[in-house]
C-alpha cells in the first residue's frame, strides 16, 4: 500500500486524531493542518507495533494568516479548541515563525514546515469538507517509514536536533528509532 494511503487509513482509524481534525476544521483557518507529532508517532507506534497510541503531550495546530499574526490570536484559538475539546492544543500562525529563526518570511504552512527540525516531524493532515484528509508534506514521507529521526539540513540547527531527541525521549519511546544527518525525501 503506497504510504500517504497507509498514514491516511491508521488517522481515519484513530478516534482521539479524527475528532481532534473535526474541531480544527471548525475554526476555518487559511492552510491549516494538524502537524508534528500527530501524523509523525502514530507511524512510529504502528512501525513499532504498539497496540495502542502513544499519548500526545500537544497537538501542533498550525495555519497561515498573514492578515493577522499576532500571538494573541493563536492563543485565541487555543481557548477556543479547549472550550470544544480539552485536548493539549498548541496553536501557532506560521506566518509570523520565521521571525523566530531569523529567515526571510515563508510562503506558505507547507514551507514553513519544510524548515522544522526533523524530516519526519515535518508533516501534518488536514480534513477537508467532504472529510477527505490531504497530507501536506512537504519533505516527503519516505524518512517516516525507515524508523529514523532525520536531522533537517533545510533548518541547520544541529545543537536544536540533538536537545529535541533527548528532551522529548524518543529513542526511549520507540527503541528501533535510529537518529540520521543527511538524505531529505521527496516532497508529496
């Protein structure tokens, strides 16, 4: 089965992640998407053959509004999502996000995106009207299927890659991961 079916199928089967996208969709943002760790340890969990979810400490809600990027708006929103749901939501309007890296400012969520620190984090879901769900992935899915955590040499923070994987545990959490320095995949 070609991955972006595979990702779709385990999300469509998951209950916590579906309600989770209908009450992002709800809110009507411009280019949103569920993202991060959402998409990215539910193919660690199934790559791993845990039986259930491993739990999510936030859900990265992200969108791309330049008319209005304030951070007051993203934690809005936030209260918002927890009024509907009290999941761990974590907002943030990726056109202001460059600022933080000091880049020139992005395109798009799928750029903005392109430039996080791991290949595999760098991938989120969306549902569309008719329920569909759309992928944007933007450094493609391949890294996801090989157990790895690719550094992204699109971000060229290496001291920020190796905090990251320590800080959030993941060679604990999933013990066939491998950490990885080069080789970006294909865009989807």
């Amino acid at each position: 089965m070609p991955q972006q079916q595979q990702i779709i199928e385990w999300i469509q089967s998951d209950s916590q992640r579906m309600e989770a996208l209908r009450h992002a969709r709800q809110l009507g943002l411009s280019q949103w998407c569920l993202a991060a760790g959402f998409v990215r340890n539910l193919v660690w969990d199934r790559l791993q053959d845990y039986a259930d979810s491993t739990a999510l400490n936030d859900i990265d809600l992200v969108y791309f509004d330049r008319d209005n990027i304030h951070p007051q708006r993203d934690k809005e929103l936030e209260a918002q999502l927890l009024m509907q749901s009290p999941l761990p939501w974590s907002v943030k309007n990726q056109a202001r996000m460059h600022l933080r890296s000091n880049r020139p400012p992005y395109l798009n969520t799928a750029d903005a995106i392109s430039y996080w620190v791991e290949v595999e984090t760098a991938i989120g879901v969306r549902l569309e009207a008719d329920d569909s769900l759309t992928l944007i992935a933007p450094l493609g899915l391949q890294a996801l299927f090989t157990s790895t955590i690719t550094f992204n040499d699109k971000n060229g923070d290496l001291a920020t890659f190796h905090q990251r994987v320590t800080d959030k545990g993941w060679l604990s959490l999933w013990p066939k991961l491998r950490l990885v320095y080069s080789g970006q995949s294909q865009a989807i």
